[in-house]
C-alpha cells in the first residue's frame, strides 16, 4: 500500500488505530462519528503521506490530523441545519444494571460535559497516556497550557461527580 518510497509506514500506521478510535470518541461523542474521524484521518495521512517526515512522531502527527479534522468539520457543521436535536433515536432503550457500569457512563457523562479543550487534553494525557509534551504538540500549545488544562479537567470531573445524587 505504501510501496511507492514514501515515508509513512502501513504497519505503524495501523497500530495506532485503537488510540486513534479512543481519542475520535473522546471529541465525538459517538462511536459511528469516531469511526467516521478515524477513517478521514487515515484517509488523509494516507493522502499526504509525503508530508509526513521519517523518524518524527508518527502518533502524534496522525493525532494532529484527526484533531484539525474534527475541529474542521465541526465549525462546517454549525453552518449547516440539521434535524430534531430530540430524535427517539438518539435515546438509550434500557438503562444499564450493574454499578460499574453505572459509575463509568457517570464518569464518561461528566467527561464528556467539559469543555473541548479540557476534554481533549483529559482523554490524551490521562486516558491515552500521551506525555504533556506530545499532547501539547498534537494540539498546538504549551506544555504548560496542557498540565493546566488536565489538572483543570480533573477537578471539574470530580466537582461534577460529586453533585450527582448518591443512590445507595
């Protein structure tokens, strides 16, 4: 697939799509629309495979990719009118029963309530294990700036799981 003497390599490339889904549904919300991300993202890493330079961090460049992407068609799509944001669709059919379950779609819910920019770094540092120095590379920032929004995003998650009403 990459036979043509370009620098991206198919192999490395593939490994990092588990990261890659992980960190779409973190800006998504949605697995259909991570899946989606991750496809546009391999697409164009694939499209500009020539841009990507040979012994540079190929995780954080991909990274990169889908955050531009997202960032991208999500400014798109506020130009654009789109159905009942209410659909029955949207809806879970049958609550989940046994509490980690419970605790975990708290945690996600509370996760996914922050603001982009918390969230983001949250899901890179904490839950992908990215360094603040990679995840600040993959969104354009200092290191500084990432350490301040992850600390920020963890007390925030902790303030909002803790209004929640206890059902013990």
């Amino acid at each position: 697939m990459f036979d043509d003497g370009k620098c991206l390599d198919a192999e490395q490339t593939v490994e990092w799509i588990p990261a890659l889904r992980a960190y779409a549904r973190s800006l998504t919300k949605n697995d259909t629309d991570a899946d989606d991300l991750v496809q546009d993202t391999l697409y164009k890493a694939i499209r500009n495979r020539e841009k990507f330079k040979a012994g540079t961090n190929l995780r954080a460049w991909l990274f990169a990719i889908m955050r531009n992407t997202f960032f991208n068609d999500r400014k798109r799509a506020q130009r654009e009118v789109t159905g009942a944001k209410d659909c029955v669709a949207g809806s879970v059919s049958s609550p989940a029963t046994q509490e980690w379950t419970v605790r975990g779609t708290e945690m996600m819910a509370a996760i996914n309530r922050l603001r982009t920019h918390y969230r983001e770094m949250l899901i890179l540092v904490v839950m992908l294990g990215e360094s603040y120095e990679r995840a600040g590379e993959i969104c354009g920032c200092t290191m500084g700036t990432v350490k301040s929004r992850v600390n920020r995003a963890r007390k925030l998650v902790a303030e909002d799981l803790e209004r929640l009403p206890d059902e013990e």
